[in-house]
C-alpha cells in the first residue's frame, strides 16, 4: 500500500566528533527490559504512525512521533532533545522524532507549514545554547519501490 502522505522533513544533524562504533554505542543505551506500560504507550502511538501515513494524515502520522524507551535512553546523547522537541511542537509542527545513532533529530511538517525559518532558528538556537553547530537539511520521503515492465 503506498503512502499518500509527503511531508516536508527537516533533518538536525549535529557537528560533532564521531565516535568509532556508535550504533553499538546507541544500542547499547537501550534497556534490556521494558515496563509493559510503556511498550503499551509505544504500540498504542504505532497505531497513529501507520495510520497516519497511509491516510494521508500528517498530524496523526505525528502524533504517532512519541516514545518512552528509546528516546529517554538515548537522551545522554541529545542534550537538546525534549526541550528542543517541546519548543518545535509549540511551533506547530506535526512530529519530532530521534533519528539514527548520530544523533540527529527529524522534525516532520506539512507542505503547507509557513513557520519552516522559525523551526530552523529554534534548531539553531537550542543547539547553540548547548555549545553545538548543527546542520539542518531539508527533505522528503523517497518515492516506494517500482515494478518496471520491460
């Protein structure tokens, strides 16, 4: 089933040392075992994601954009995470999301969002404030697979 959601998606890729295996690092960070609780929460936010995507809902995509075992693990590793993630909800974008062992953080728009300069100064803002350059890169969803008939 295709996705009939395009977004607009704004990458926060930090400038910093990489270190030598950071994915084992990042996995690493991650609990052994989970409160059933908060698998729930995270199933129950799974239950807007791919509803939202293949709806076509952007919104409900990204009230699917929450997690309570991954991102509290890896926020030794994102400084400016919550509070950057709180100040770009109250922005109005649709979903903000940890992304990749980076870290970066994904910030999910409509197309029609207006404020994209606004998200991008508080992006720079916040990790200014904790002594971090940060690049941000501006992108879509890559198209789904094709069959090609010869």
């Amino acid at each position: 089933m295709p996705l009939r959601v395009n977004p607009k998606i704004i990458l926060a890729i930090p400038k910093i040392m990489m270190v030598k295996e950071k994915t084992r690092i990042a996995r690493s960070l991650l609990p052994k075992r989970v409160p059933l609780e908060k698998v729930v929460y995270n199933l129950g936010k799974l239950g807007a994601l791919i509803p939202g995507f293949l709806e076509g809902d952007i919104d409900l995509a990204g009230s699917g954009m929450y997690d309570k075992i991954v991102e509290p693990a890896r926020a030794p590793l994102v400084p400016v995470y919550f509070q950057l993630k709180k100040r770009l909800l109250n922005l109005g974008v649709s979903g903000v999301c940890v992304c990749g062992a980076e870290p970066s953080i994904m910030v999910m728009l409509k197309l029609s969002y207006e404020k994209v300069d606004d998200v991008k100064k508080t992006i720079h803002w916040e990790y200014r404030r904790h002594g971090v350059n940060v690049e941000i890169v501006e992108a879509n969803i890559a198209p789904g697979a094709q069959v090609l008939q010869p």
